[in-house]
C-alpha cells in the first residue's frame, strides 16, 4: 500500500510519515539478493505484520516466510538448528529475552532508528530491541457476560463460574504477565510474585478459572472463553477477527506493560534482509503500521487521529507497570515458574 493510499484510508491528507531512515547502500545490495527472510512467531495476524511485510516485499521485493511458535519454542528451535539455520529474525517476549542472550542466539545489530529508541527498550550491544508492547487486559464477550469485570479480584465473584480463561506461565507470556500484573494488583510486584501466584490459586479454587480450554481465537469465537486475559491489542485483533461484541478492559487496580523483543539470529542465512526488515519495523512508518495493529509503539511517533481514535484513551494506563529492568524482571519470571509448579501439583 502506497503511502498516499494509506492517508486516504486514515482520513488525513495532513498526515505524512518521515523518511525511511538512510540503510547502508551495501546492505540493501546484499540483501535484494538474499531475496527472502524467514521469521519466527512473527504471523500476519499478530499486531499488523501483515502489512508490515507487505510493504517490505513491496519497497524491497523481499520475500518473507514465518513459522509461527511461542517465545519457548524459538529458543528451542534455535538450538537445535545451529548447524543447519533456518530463521533470521523473531519477535520474542521479554520474559524469554534473558535465555535468548544465555544462548548467545541474538546477533548485534543497531538499527537505523537506534539512536531515538529509549534505552529501556534495546539492549546495550544491540542485541535486541523492542519495537512495541501491550498491556495485559480483560476480554469479555457482552453476550455471556452481563456484567464485566473492572478488576482483578472481580474475577473472583461467583458471578464468573467457569467463565475465565488464561494459558500456563511456564510457557506463556500472556499468562506470566498476568500472574505479576495480578501479584501488583495485591500488594506485589517483580520483587514479590507471591500475591499474584495466591491469586491463581484462589482463582482456580473458585471454580472461575476453565480447564481443559486453549486460549485462541477460535475458542473465544466457539464462546468457550467468556472472559479471557490478552494483551489489549490481541484483543481488538480477536474482537475483528469475529466480529464478535468483545470488550477489552484494562484492570482498574493495575497490570502490567509486556515489551516485545525483535532480534537477528546469530547464525541468519539471510543477514542482510533481516537487517532492511528489522529497520522498516523501526522506522516512523513500520512503527505507525504497528499502531495500526492496536499495538504500543516504543518510539515517540506521530499518529494520525484515526489511529488515535482506534485506542483506548492513555487515562486508562495509568496504572500500568513496565519491566523494571531485564535481570529484576527475569528473576520475577522464574519465580513465577517455579511457583506455579508448585501450584500445579
């Protein structure tokens, strides 16, 4: 989609993005003739990639391919395929970013946007940046729900029998977010996970919490997931995609920011076109297509009003906590695994 196109959709003739950030002559030679990127959980339906690598392919004439797989299952396939590498670039959450660097599975690259990324979102060595993040919220479908929840201990009233659906933190970043955004809600926080793991328990000794459900879109379409806890964007991407009277609320007495991570692969096949993909991603207009997806961009952007006019006001973030850094938030991570194995028992 051209960018005049694109305003026309927006309704803002005004609006205009800045120009692509110079890339290296050498790169952009190199990579049109690798030709193609192969990605990891990076899908089209995710956060508007779709779009994104459109007009990648379209500027660049790259190719893109993705597999997509949870932040665990990268790691994993990572290491099992250093001799023969398949992947050149993934987006992955913050909580798996510390393994990722144990591994020495990211290379070193700063993009060409790096210097006006906040420091809190990139890595010292360029090893990782992050170009956008969601904020752990309710979904509630208004057809099986009649009265929504506002809070994390409203999901504990009888009201919600068998009604709520989350995913196991071990290997999902919603769900790990959700226990410390829960553990913030009561008294808790990255230093203290405790009051978000007794939550879960209470919640699931309620009856509230559902079992045997996967969290996706097709179960909140079927209805098996009256309430649901997603990333606020992922919500409204559900919400379209069903076309379904879906709420997304974000938790009155807290939650939690979830950042995620965009590296290169130290063993990419296609280095070149991972380094042009990764740079669009980080530019004025990958960050403004992202928004488009209902995602937080980490970059100060301009955005049209009807990108504007798509999100939830920023009254209702005030209360959301971010990452205080990646070794606190790692350790909380962990914490918060090992006490839901205990909880699991």
């Amino acid at each position: 989609m051209n960018k005049r196109l694109l305003a026309v959709l927006l309704g803002a003739s005004a609006f205009a993005f800045q120009a692509l950030p110079a890339m290296a002559e050498d790169t952009l030679t190199a990579a049109k003739a690798e030709g193609q990127y192969v990605s990891y959980g990076m899908s089209d339906d995710w956060v508007n990639l779709g779009a994104i690598f459109g007009e990648i392919e379209s500027k660049f004439g790259l190719k893109h391919v993705d597999t997509d797989m949870t932040s665990a299952e990268q790691i994993t396939h990572l290491l099992a395929e250093k001799d023969a590498p398949v992947m050149d670039i993934a987006d992955i959450g913050y909580d798996f970013t510390e393994r990722l660097l144990e591994n020495g599975l990211a290379a070193s690259y700063k993009n060409a946007s790096w210097d006006s990324i906040k420091p809190q979102y990139k890595d010292a060595d360029g090893r990782w940046a992050s170009s956008y993040w969601g904020a752990i919220a309710f979904l509630v479908n208004t057809d099986k729900v009649k009265v929504a929840p506002q809070t994390w201990n409203d999901l504990l009233k009888p009201d919600y029998k068998d009604m709520v659906c989350s995913r196991d933190p071990r290997i999902s970043s919603y769900a790990t977010a959700s226990v410390l955004a829960a553990a913030y809600a009561n008294g808790g926080g990255e230093d203290n996970v405790q009051p978000g793991l007794d939550w879960f328990k209470q919640l699931r000794d309620s009856g509230n919490l559902r079992n045997g459900v996967v969290l996706n879109v097709a179960s909140v379409q079927k209805g098996e997931c009256p309430i649901s806890m997603v990333y606020d964007f992922d919500g409204f991407a559900k919400r379209d995609a069903t076309g379904l009277p879906l709420q997304v609320i974000i938790p009155t007495d807290g939650t939690v920011g979830m950042l995620f991570a965009q590296y290169i692969s130290t063993a990419a096949p296609h280095p070149n076109a991972a380094k042009v993909a990764i740079d669009f991603l980080f530019s004025d207009e990958g960050q403004h297509l992202l928004a488009e997806g209902y995602a937080h961009p980490t970059r100060d952007i301009a955005l049209s009003d009807a990108v504007k006019a798509k999100m939830l006001p920023a009254s209702a973030y005030e209360r959301v906590r971010f990452p205080t850094n990646l070794a606190s938030f790692s350790g909380a991570i962990k914490n918060i695994a090992e006490g839901w194995d205990k909880l699991a028992k």
